[in-house]
C-alpha cells in the first residue's frame, strides 16, 4: 500500500486531463440558465448595462461548470466525458470503493463571456493519510479544476474534498486491499 | 450617458444584516428546466420513476449545479448587477422536490475592505423547505467602495477573491 499512496501523491500538483470545450460558449444558454432560476440581473439582459457594467455581456459565474457538460448528443461523439476522473482514479488505485464530496467551493476571476473557448485541467492537490470517520476508513483528498480561456487566463477554479473509504465492517476486517 | 448607479454600495453593508427572504413553490418543471440548463442529463432529475426505483427517493430532486444558480440569482438580487461573486462553497445536506416550498434566506458574516481597496461582503445563505436546511452557500462578494468603483473591473493584482 506504501508503494501506491506514494506512487498517487507523486501526482499531486500534476495538470492531468486537460480538455477543450467541445463549442464556445453560448448566450442562449446564459437564457436558458437564467430563466431556469428567473434571474433577473440585467448584466444578462440588458446589453447596455453589460457594455458599461462588465465592458460587454458574460456569462453568470456559477455557470462554469457547464461549459463543460456537454450536450446530450454530438455528431461523431464516441467517448463518454468523465467529468472528475481523477476522483475516480483515486478511489481505484486506493482501493476505496466507496466516496463523498464533502465540499465544493469555486473562485471566480476572469468573467466567462459569450465566444469563449474554454479549457479544463483536473490537478490533485493533498491526498491525507488513513482516517476513521463515521461512514469507514479512508483518505481524504483535495482536487482542484482549473478553468482557462483562450488567452489563457484563469477564469475560475473549482475545489473538491473528497473522502474515500471503506465502510466500517470492511474496514474492520483490516484487509488492505 | 450617467452611469449606472449601483443598487448597493459597500459602505451601506454591516455585519448581522439580513438579506430579503426569497419563498419559490418547486415544480417538476422547476427540476425538469434546472437540469437542462445545467446540461446534467443524469434520470434522477428528470425520470420520476427512475428517482423513486433507482434512488430511493420520492420524486426528481433539483441538481447541484443549479442549486448554485439560485444561489446566485438570490445574492444577486440583494447587490444589483455591480455586485461580483469572488468565492462560493456549497453543502449539500438533502434533497428539494416538486411540492416543495424552498425558501432563502441570508445574512452578512463579514464586511473587509482588502488591501487593493476592494470591498468584500461575506455571507451566508440557507435553502430550506418547511424550516429544514437542505444545503447551505457561504458566499464571498465584492460591492463598489463608492460610485466610481466598479469590482467588475478588477483585474490580476486588484481581484483577489
């Protein structure tokens, strides 16, 4: 197990599966957002607040995940996108089948705007050492995706706590798995 | 052309304020449009019987991501388009369904002017139905210091969220 955890940790701080919005970034979905949560705020209606506001329309920040949901179908799409596949690495090598995120905080810096082309990188930032809480033993881990635009400035930063674990009773057997 | 006065400066912000209620009746169509626009495809948020033989729960329930945009539509509401989300985190805790009444509620943790003269409201944010929180948002925003800042002109040295 010693040779895994340090073979994972020499990941942290690695950019890994960086990716490219499969289109740019859509008004009409900052619509559709909007009307799904009747936002009003007439950065998103009004370009003339938009022009003065935010030098010209963008999209409302805590859409930054979206861009990166892609739509239900493609022309010519075979790969099913995996979003937060490095989570899913972890609980595999460690051997932890089963995981909580425990928090979720996103930063916003450069605004999104309609046209942007958007890309992603997932980069693990601490994995910790074995924990017992009330759902098993496990690791707690921190993952971060970056989100730059295509002048590549960050335009947000989403952080992940996860927790991977055995439940209790395997976790009591105490067979490392 | 005047400009655009902001709706709330910082200087008019304290801590302990509390910001309007916002009640909303949740319908399947709520959920129904909350996942669309959220490109989150997943049954459970659009396949009531999937919800209820596959997850065990009662009905479709509203995802994560556009509970974070009612979040924001809520936060924003209070500062007006001048006002700019620099941080937010989410604790999800249960699940919201039609039928359900959820209503926000807020208030301000903490007024810091940053040391680029950026003026940032700390809140926190309830999303709650018949008095049950259902998930939580702890929000860092920053309103204009006066009527010539605007934070959405803060670049590189001068955002630090």
């Amino acid at each position: 197990m010693s040779a895994v955890i340090d073979e994972v940790r020499s990941l942290v701080g690695v950019a890994q599966y960086e990716e490219t919005g499969e289109f740019p970034v859509e008004r009409s979905y900052v619509w559709t957002m909007c009307a799904s949560v009747e936002n009003g705020n007439p950065l998103f209606w009004d370009d003339a607040v938009a022009t003065e506001v935010t030098d010209g329309p963008i999209a409302p920040p805590t859409m930054l995940s979206v861009w990166f949901r892609p739509h239900h179908w493609a022309p010519g799409r075979s790969e099913q996108h995996l979003p937060l596949k490095v989570h899913f690495d972890l609980k595999e090598r460690l051997g932890l089948p089963e995981a909580v995120m425990t928090d979720n905080t996103i930063v916003f810096f450069e605004p999104v705007r309609p046209g942007d082309v958007l890309t992603t990188r997932q980069i693990l930032r601490s994995v910790s050492d074995e924990k017992t809480t009330k759902l098993g033993t496990g690791r707690f881990w921190v993952i971060d995706v970056e989100y730059t635009n295509q002048d590549g400035e960050t335009v947000g930063v989403e952080s992940y706590t996860g927790f991977g674990y055995r439940r209790g009773a395997d976790a009591a057997s105490g067979s490392p798995s | 052309m005047s400009p655009l006065a902001p709706v709330l400066v910082f200087g008019a912000v304290a801590e302990g304020d509390l910001l309007p209620e916002l009640r909303y009746d949740v319908t399947a169509t709520t959920v129904v449009l909350g996942a669309l626009a959220t490109r989150d495809w997943r049954p459970m948020h659009h396949d009531k019987d999937f919800a209820v033989v596959r997850n065990g729960t009662r009905d479709i329930f509203l995802n994560t991501p556009n509970q974070a945009a009612w979040f924001e539509r809520y936060i924003t509401d209070w500062t007006g388009p001048h006002g700019r989300l620099g941080r937010v985190t989410f604790r999800m805790r249960d699940s919201v369904f039609p039928g359900d009444t959820m209503v926000l509620d807020g208030a301000v943790s903490e007024v810091i002017l940053d040391d680029t003269g950026c003026g940032w409201v700390g809140l926190d944010v309830t999303l709650a139905v018949d008095g049950d929180v259902k998930s939580t948002c702890a929000a860092r925003v920053a309103l204009p210091v006066d009527h010539t800042d605007n934070p959405w002109h803060r670049r590189h040295d001068r955002w630090k969220p």
